[in-house]
C-alpha cells in the first residue's frame, strides 16, 4: 500500500539528518568553496535543476551559483562517449556532483584524475531514500523469462533517485554544506544554511502536497515502458499498474505481453508512460479494447528549465490517466 506522509512529519524527520549534514557531521568531504561565483558541475541535468533551487536564496548572501551540466540534451549515461572538452570540464570544476561509477561508468577514469575533496557521489549519501528494483508486474509469480534484471549487479537500488522531493532536499543540503556562507558559530551558519534549503525547496514541496491530494481523487491508472519513476509514484502516492521493459534495451517475451495485456484489461489502465524518443511499437501487443493513451516523461528533464517544472510536468501527466 502507499501512504503518504504530512508535510510536517517530513519535516521532523528530515530535519536532524539536514543539521547534521550542514554542520558537516557527515563522513564525507567538507571542502569549503569560497568563491563567490564557485562553478559546479553536474554529471546528468536533474541534479543541476535541485541545485538550482538555490540559485535566489543564495544572491542574498553575495553566492552566486553557476551550474552546469556534463552530459548533452538527448543523451544518456548508457551511451554517451566523453570528449576531451568534457574531460577539462572536469578538472576545472569547482565542486562535480555525479551518480557514481556503478550508475555512471564512463566517468570513472576522469573523476579518478580530480580532487577527490572536490567530489560529491550522489549514490553515497547519507540518508537518501533508496528503493529495490520491481519486477513487470506487481506479485509476479511466473515469466520467468523477464525475472532477470540488465542492470548492473553492483547496483542494489533504482537509481532515478532524483524523482524523490527528500532525497533532492538531502542532495542540495549537500552541495549547500560546500559553500562558504558567512555566519558566527558554526551551528548559526548550518542554521542559515537550513534556512535556505527550507526557501528553496518550499515551493516544490507545496506543489507535492497538492498533487497528492488531487492523486487522492483521480486515482490514476497507467503503466511504464521503462521503470523510471518509482520514487516519483512513492511521492505522488500512485503506483504503476505494470512495467513493460526492465531496462532500455528489454523487451518482454511472448508470456509476459499476454500478462500484461490481461493486467491493462481488468485494471483499465488508460495510459503507457513512455520516455522521449522510445520506440514504443509495442503497446499494441497490450492493448484491450480501448488504445492506450502514451504520454511522455523524460527521466533526465531534458526540457525543463527547473525542477519545480521538471516535477510538475511529470505530475500532471500522471494525473490525467484516469476515466
């Protein structure tokens, strides 16, 4: 069953573990960035959109950030070869915030090469939500020729952590625990910098909260070709009915499709959540009666200008499944 969690209750659960990452009571690096312009670099574009986030708060204390990305608009971290411009990028950076070498292995070598100080490993952090990868369809008990999973076998959680509003909250605290804010005791600047977490993520939090309740009432009913939103359904408060692809280059086999075509029958499933530029020829192998309506999310938010729309648009598009 999925529950959803008060805005305040949230808070006092996050609130400690936030304190004790400003404060840097963590196990990681706390290289203090005391530029006042320091240029981060982000290895996909959502964990550019939450740092981001706190772009304006951050002017008000003379900091202003300039984040890029590495990747390219329309590329993934499956495919993408670096060039030697983006290798330069990488040691220039000021601070680099990436998923790791399971999540992101052809950064490995170039990362090797930087100032390890200077290196923020998404997939380390303390306290981020990590969810187990799910089969096809929920309560699986046959089609045993799509239980295995492509993904790699050192990586024990979906990655797309990014969908999750805490875990962008942990992520920005950590970049935010970098930076050089002028303050008293060391307790008054992690205060000051709690504080301008809280502004920035303010906003999407109350977009959450409304998107929840409207998910309450629509009930929405839809499937995923590619397992990508998890943390975004865990969120909302939906739950997909099925996947059809484990992974980018999954296909189901002939018992599977039979199942899930059975599934998007008796749940009337009214639409398939498809990534941009997905072949997604197949959707009519599952189609009841009714044609499925196919919306599109981009994992990666190639797209969106900021994570607050990044969220919002995929929140939507969620939310208009429903008869």
């Amino acid at each position: 069953m999925v529950f959803l969690k008060s805005m305040s209750l949230v808070k006092a659960q996050m609130e400690p573990l936030l304190i004790a990452i400003l404060l840097g009571f963590s196990s990681f690096s706390t290289v203090s960035l005391a530029s006042s312009s320091p240029a981060i670099l982000t290895s996909i574009k959502p964990l550019q959109l939450i740092i981001a986030t706190m772009h304006k708060p951050l002017l008000q204390h003379d900091i202003n950030l300039e984040v890029s990305t590495l990747l390219p608009p329309g590329s993934t971290p499956h495919d993408y070869v670096l060039k030697p411009s983006d290798i330069a990028q990488v040691l220039q950076a000021d601070l680099i915030i990436w998923m790791g070498p399971v999540v992101e292995p052809y950064l490995v070598s170039v990362i090797a090469r930087a100032d390890q100080d200077k290196v923020i490993d998404v997939s380390l952090l303390e306290g981020l939500k990590r969810l187990a990868f799910r089969e096809l369809l929920e309560n699986d008990k046959g089609h045993d020729e799509d239980k295995h999973h492509d993904h790699d076998e050192m990586l024990q959680f979906d990655p797309h952590i990014w969908w999750s509003v805490d875990n962008a909250e942990i992520i920005a605290a950590r970049v935010l625990a970098t930076l050089d804010v002028q303050g008293g005791s060391a307790e008054t600047r992690a205060n000051e910098k709690r504080s301008i977490v809280r502004q920035a993520m303010q906003p999407i939090r109350s977009l959450l909260s409304n998107k929840q309740t409207q998910a309450i009432k629509q009930k929405p009913s839809f499937i995923l070709f590619h397992d990508g939103l998890q943390y975004l359904e865990s969120d909302l408060g939906v739950l997909s009915v099925a996947r059809v692809a484990l992974s980018d280059d999954h296909r189901p086999g002939i018992k599977t499709l039979l199942a899930l075509k059975q599934k998007v029958k008796v749940d009337q499933v009214v639409c398939v959540v498809a990534e941009t530029n997905t072949n997604v020829s197949i959707i009519h192998k599952i189609e009841a009666s009714t044609p499925l309506r196919q919306i599109v999310i981009d994992s990666l938010g190639w797209g969106q200008e900021n994570y607050h729309d990044m969220l919002q648009h995929a929140y939507d598009e969620i939310l208009t499944c429903h008869w």
